[in-house]
C-alpha cells in the first residue's frame, strides 16, 4: 500500500468479516494483542458482529480502495454486572502490513465517540503492558494506565504482565 493512497473509517459490515478474520487470526498467531491461543472461524466473527449490531455497539473498519480493509476496532460491556453499565471494552486491530501510519489512532477516535455518545464513562483496554506499540498508541490517544497484573497472561510459552489502560469520556 502507498502512503499516498486514500484510507476511509467507516462503519463495518458483515462482508467486511473476513477480512476482519483474517486480521485477527494473524495476531492469534503471531502476537500477544489477544490472549487467544486458537484461531477463530468465520461464523464466530460473523455471529460476534451480529451480536454487537443487536446490542448497537460500535464495530468500525479502516479500508483503502486497492488494498481493502486494514483494521478494525470495536467495544462492547467491560462487564456485564449493572453497576459496570458505565464502562466498555474496545480493541483495536492493524493488519502486519499497514502497522506503524496512524490507522490505530483513527480507529480508536470515532470508537471512542460512538461508546461517548452511548452514554459510556470510560473506555478501557487490557494490553500486554510488554506491547510498546499498543501502549503508545493508547497513551496519545489519550489513555492513562489505570494499572497492571504482574504475570496475568501466558502466551507463547512465557508470562505476560497486563496493564489496564482507560479513557474518562
């Protein structure tokens, strides 16, 4: 892809999930952004999709013409309980290819005003504190490291300190 090349956010669609798919099974299988161990099928993407449709959270797309879909961001409930009601989840997502030219932090910023304009409080993210990307990412967007599980996580046969970062909307 050219750096020159025009690169739209724009709101997901189902046909936009195996692309989607095919972005997170890569980070399944070579990083440690998902604590995922298995790769996921297209019916589990499309049903997690359709899942955050019904519930009207947001699910957003970076595409470019030649090279189609390049990440993708999305939140949901940080946890279920009513007094968590206030509080969402986001991850976000960059192809290998496209890492490294902002499409993180235009993802993130009309996520981030679609869960304010849901009524959220605050946004939270759980990185693997040892991303240095991802927690650069965050902390320009505007993100504080709220805190940090020393050893929480276990992937690729080693343990991974977890830090929670958040936005106050």
């Amino acid at each position: 892809m050219e750096t020159t090349e025009t690169i739209v956010v724009r709101a997901a669609r189902r046909d936009d999930m195996a692309a989607v798919l095919a972005i997170y099974n890569d980070a399944v299988a070579h990083t440690t952004a998902t604590f995922d161990y298995d790769l996921r099928a297209l019916a589990r993407q499309q049903s997690l999709f359709d899942d955050k449709q019904h519930d009207g959270y947001g699910f957003i797309v970076a595409e470019a013409e030649a090279a189609g879909v390049l990440g993708f961001a999305t939140y949901g409930l940080f946890r279920s309980r009513p007094g968590w009601r206030f509080a969402c989840e986001h991850s976000v997502y960059v192809g290998a290819a496209a890492r490294r030219r902002g499409l993180g932090r235009r993802l993130i910023a009309p996520l981030v005003e679609h869960a304010r304009g849901r009524g959220f409080h605050t946004m939270v993210g759980v990185v693997d504190a040892g991303n240095a990307a991802s927690m650069a990412l965050h902390h320009a967007c505007g993100f504080e490291t709220f805190g940090l599980l020393k050893e929480a996580g276990f992937k690729f046969d080693r343990w991974l300190d977890v830090a929670f970062v958040g936005l106050r909307l």
